[in-house]
C-alpha cells in the first residue's frame, strides 16, 4: 500500500467520509479476497494520479463488519465513492481501471 492510500476502520470512517473536501473512494476489501487483491494497485495508481482532487481509502470488511453491513456491502471488492458524506457511486467486483474510473465517474 502507498502513502495516497488511507486506512480506515470503525474509528475514523464516518469522520473521514463527511469531513474530506474531495470524493473519496473507499474501497470494502479483505485479505483472503483474490479480486481484491487484483484492484489494489489499480487503485494505489489513481491515488498517485491524483493526490489533489481524490482520497482513496481501504476498509477491511473482516475487522470492521458494521460498516460493511450498515452499507449493505455483500460482496467484495466493492468500491464506494462518497461526496459530502452521502455515496454518488458504487462498483462490486474487479474491472479494468478505465471502467472502474467511469463508473465512479472520475
């Protein structure tokens, strides 16, 4: 994981997606999860890409199972972009990095 990639768990999700100035994608994964592992450097790629207008954040659905449920995250990956607190766009499963980006709409 990079230094663009933020970690959040129970503690500090809530505060991170209502208080960021910037979308923030975060993305429900866990370790055990081959298609998870597959996105991960896409994602690493598009914090790099863009460290200024973006946050790109990862939540393990295994150590933070109420986050998961309370936004009915069912399968993993699944990628949840959120402006202002409120989601805009949601994926689940591993695309290509041009249609992950069109469906989150980045």
């Amino acid at each position: 994981m990079t230094d663009n990639v933020v970690v959040v768990s129970q503690t500090n999700f809530q505060r991170l997606i209502e208080d960021s100035l910037n979308p923030v994608v975060v993305d429900f994964w866990a370790a055990w999860c081959v298609p998870c592992r597959m996105i991960s450097p896409i994602l690493e790629e598009v914090a790099r890409e863009r460290q200024e207008g973006i946050t790109i954040a990862k939540l393990n659905v295994d150590e933070n199972p109420t986050i998961a449920a309370e936004y009915g995250v069912m399968s993993i990956p699944t990628l949840i972009k959120f402006q202002n607190g409120q989601e805009t766009a949601r994926v689940v499963g591993a695309l290509p990095k041009a249609q992950l980006l069109k469906k989150l709409g980045l």
